[in-house]
C-alpha cells in the first residue's frame, strides 16, 4: 500500500461578520489553523455593506499560499 501526500500550495477562504472585531478575531483564528499547514497569508480583501435598515455586515477573502521553505 502506497500513501502520498501532497501540500495545498494555495487556499481562500471568506469570511462575514457584523462587526469588525469578530471578523478580524475569525481571520486571526484561521492564520493560526493554516500556519500548521505551512500557509501563510498572500493577500486581504475586505469590504463594509451598509443594509437600507443601517446595519454594518463586514466581509473579507483571505488568500493563502505555500510559505516558501
């Protein structure tokens, strides 16, 4: 029997909260998680949308890539 392993050389994940402590605490939670795997993070895109009732829903893309050895 044959095992193989392979690494995630590259990964997004997104992330939505209603206030922006939340979010930034759920994407650091992730950065840790993905450490283990040997990701590091390539780039953040976040962005705030305003409802028609005033509500804040925050968002961000989280890209992770192979940290280079």
């Amino acid at each position: 029997m044959n095992f193989e392993f392979s690494l995630l050389e590259d990964k997004v994940e997104f992330f939505e909260t209603p206030d922006l402590k939340s979010l930034e605490k759920k994407i650091n939670e992730q950065i840790d998680h993905n450490r283990a795997i040997m990701l590091g993070v390539h780039s953040v895109s976040h962005q705030m949308h305003v409802d028609e009732e005033g509500r804040r829903f925050y968002s961000a893309a989280v890209h992770f890539k192979l940290r280079a050895k």
